[in-house]
C-alpha cells in the first residue's frame, strides 16, 4: 500500500537516530552537525576595546596625549583623567577612565594637544557586548558553515563536537545497464549511478557495486560492509527481475515505507536490516530516482547526520496539472517568489531536472498557489 508522500518522509526522518559525535580540529568537522552547541569560552571583548583607529579620551577637549596602545597589547596601566587622551589602535585595549574613542580622522594636532568633538560612550566596544562567556552562540543539531567555524574559534574553541557522516555503499542493479560508451537497441546508459555522488554530500560514499539481475548476488552485496546505508537502484517494482523485495523479506528486514504516492517514484521503498542498517531503494527510472533521493534518502541521511529540521522553502507555483490522489514532483526555475515548470519531466529522463534548479512539490488538487520547493543538489 503506498504511503502519502509527507508522511513517507517523515517516516524516513523518523527511521534512524543521530550517529555517534566526535570531537574533531576545527576544520575537520566543516559540513558536520553539531552535537552540541557552541558555547563562549569568555567574554566577547574580554576587555573594553577601541573599535576605531584614534584616540581614547576623558572629559571634554582639547585633550593632551599621554600615551599610545597598539592592537595586541596589554592593557594600558594608565588611567585617564578628564583632558587626557591616549592614541589607539581597532582593536586595541583602551585604558580605564575612557569615555570615547575619537576617529583619528577627525582630528587635529598641535604638539601635544588634541581638539575634537567626542560623544560619550562613542567607538568604545564594552567588555561582554557581543557576547559574555557561557552564552549559546550556535545551537545543536546546526551545519559547521565556515562561519560557524569562525565564529568558534573567536569563541575560544579548538575543537568542536560533531556527528560522523553517514557512511553510503550504492548497488546499481540491471541486466540492460551500460557504464561507458552509446546506449543502443536493448541497452541504455546507466543515468543515476553518475548523478548519486553529487547528491551525497553530507555522507561519505564508501563505494558502488554494480550487479546483474541475480537475487543471490543482491542478497550477497545487502548482507555485507560496513556502510550505514545501503541505496539500491532499480529492482523495486513487482516486474520478473525486480527482486529486492522478496529479498528483504529473506533477509527478515522490516520495511517502513513500501511505494509513496509520488509520480514520479512511486515504488520507493525504505526498509531496515536485523542489524539497524537502512535500505533506500530508488526505482530504474532516472528522474524517479531523483524525486526517491529527495523523498526519503535526504531526509533520513539528514536524521542520521544529526541534522535539525529546517522550515521549508516555498514558492508560488501555477496550475501545473496535479494529480487526482497523488503528489507531484515537477522541475522548476525560481525567480524571486515564483517556480517556473521546466518541462521535460517524463519518470525515464532527467532532461527537465537538469534544467531546473529545485523540484515543486505539488499536492494532489493543487491548481497554483504556494508550494514547497526542494533542491536538486546536495541533502538539504
């Protein structure tokens, strides 16, 4: 019995739990999930610091300089006292007593006097503003972005805490599959082994077995390695050499979802090996195996990469024709707040994929109106 398309989704979310964390060199865990959140180590200044080159001064102008701080320096011992200036640099710490930092720009000098104009509290960044230690800056279950990889080593990290990718072996099945050359009468270009690898960012692709139509040999390659996902291409309708299911249930695996009611790609399945390892099985045809990638595959890599959800992206959609009882999944163009069909989206061709940049999610009945909108590249 075939499952709705968002609650097949949501069943893939659901299937797995978050892969083990490890603490990783901040490089190292780019692209990861944090498994905890990035906390401050210290205040952010630590101490109050001059956000502008110029001079740090107390009480109103003309001021006399009595001294200078670089960026990187130690705090200044001296204190000033009204009419007293001190020259700084962005950045560097301003001696206690300041009330402002006057631009250098804005000055002018006559030996040893200073005349200014200086607002209170102006370009003196205070101890804590940005943050004060112990504050949750970035929280679990976030992208490591290289901004988030900035932002923690300017928080005092090293090292940060994430989930390991998941680990994905892909089984390309077909007795009709060519891997090189022209297709020709009886035998086609095998199109989703060569379009997968873009789709697996967020997991490590630990290799790609290529099988005949033989039951023994899909059993042999499900039964083994060590990858925590295994992703099937073809053999998941009832056709005579269409075998993965009867092969799950040799295998005593428990399938969650058995067909989604999504064209394309309605016979995708998901199930789950006696050792916990998850089967992604994405049909024959091409585009059905973008729209199975989407549907089930991302979603359950984001859950086990420990991925928080995020609010889904929409856009307007005209009437594209949807279906009586099923969701489509279309290939569009955006353009602001509006998805464009790209045409070309026959189950069998990525013509229309490769044209778009996102696929429309348009539920059964839909005659135009806003729709979610799901990427055509990496896990989102």
């Amino acid at each position: 019995m075939t499952m709705p398309w968002t609650l097949a989704r949501q069943t893939a979310r659901d299937a797995a739990k978050p892969l083990d964390a490890t603490e990783l060199a901040l490089p190292d865990a780019l692209g990861l999930a944090l498994a905890s959140g990035v906390r401050a180590l210290t205040d952010q200044p630590t101490c109050p610091t001059s956000a502008m080159d110029g001079y740090a001064v107390t009480g109103p102008g003309p001021w006399r300089i009595v001294g200078r701080v670089a960026a990187g320096d130690p705090v200044p011992e001296a204190f000033l006292r009204s009419g007293e200036a001190f020259g700084v640099a962005t950045g560097a710490p301003v001696p206690d007593g300041s009330d402002a930092v006057v631009p250098v720009e804005l000055c002018s000098a006559d030996g040893a006097l200073l005349v200014a104009d200086a607002l209170p509290g102006k370009h003196i960044r205070r101890q804590a503003e940005d943050w004060s230690a112990g504050a949750e800056l970035v929280p679990a279950g976030s992208l490591v972005t290289p901004a988030v990889l900035g932002l923690a080593a300017g928080a005092g990290h090293d090292t940060l805490l994430a989930h390991r990718r998941p680990r994905v072996a892909v089984i390309v099945t077909g007795d009709e599959l060519l891997h090189t050359g022209l297709p020709h009468p009886g035998r086609v270009r095998d199109a989703i082994g060569p379009m997968l690898p873009g789709l697996l960012t967020r997991a490590d692709l630990i290799g790609t077995t290529h099988l005949r139509d033989d039951p023994s040999a899909l059993v042999d390659a499900l039964a083994s390695g060590q990858a925590d996902v295994l992703v099937t291409c073809g053999a998941t309708s009832v056709g005579p050499a269409d075998h993965l299911r009867r092969v799950l249930a040799d295998l005593d695996a428990e399938v969650l979802v058995s067909g989604v009611a999504c064209r394309p790609g309605h016979p995708m399945l998901l199930a789950v090996l006696p050792d916990g390892r998850c089967v992604v099985g994405l049909p024959g045809n091409p585009f059905a195996a973008l729209a199975a990638v989407l549907t089930l595959l991302h979603p359950l890599l984001d859950a086990l990469g420990g991925h928080t959800a995020r609010p889904p992206v929409t856009a307007w959609l005209p009437d594209v024709g949807a279906h009586r009882t099923d969701t489509r999944l279309v290939p569009v163009t955006r353009s602001g707040g509006l998805a464009v069909p790209a045409g070309h989206d026959r189950p069998g061709s990525l013509w229309g994929a490769a044209l778009a940049d996102a696929l429309a999610v348009v539920p059964p009945g839909h005659r135009g109106g806003e729709v979610e909108v799901l990427t055509c590249g990496s896990a989102s």
